[in-house]
C-alpha cells in the first residue's frame, strides 16, 4: 500500500522532468543531450507527460476510494 501510495509523487516527478525537457528539446538537440523527449520526439514526450499526470490523479482518487490508510 506504501509503494501504491508513493506513486503518484513519482509520476509528478516525471512530469515536471518531461515538461522541463520538452520545452529545451532544441537546445537538447542541439548539444546531442539524451533525454526522452529527444529520444521520443515531442509529440511522445507530450502524451508521456499527460498520461503520468492522469495517472497520477486516478491513482489519488482510488486510493481515496478504498479508503487507503
């Protein structure tokens, strides 16, 4: 329940990750830095990153309706 519980601070992790990098994708380009929008392409990285926002909140509101402890 721990582990399900951390989750979604991780997704927001993610998130912040990917939108920082996807919005320095030329300059990533540029420098031939590795990252995932780089390694995805923009269009990816962006469904990447609203996927783990969706995700997030999902897995706050189940663990809200089960009643995690």
């Amino acid at each position: 329940m721990v582990l399900l519980a951390s989750l979604p601070v991780g997704l927001n992790v993610v998130t912040i990750n990917l939108g920082k990098h996807t919005d320095k994708l030329t300059e990533d380009l540029g420098k031939r830095v590795r990252t995932l929008p780089v390694l995805v392409g923009e269009t990816a990285a962006r469904y990447i990153t609203m996927s783990a926002i969706v995700l997030s909140y999902g897995l706050v509101a189940y663990l809200v309706f089960i009643r995690a402890s």
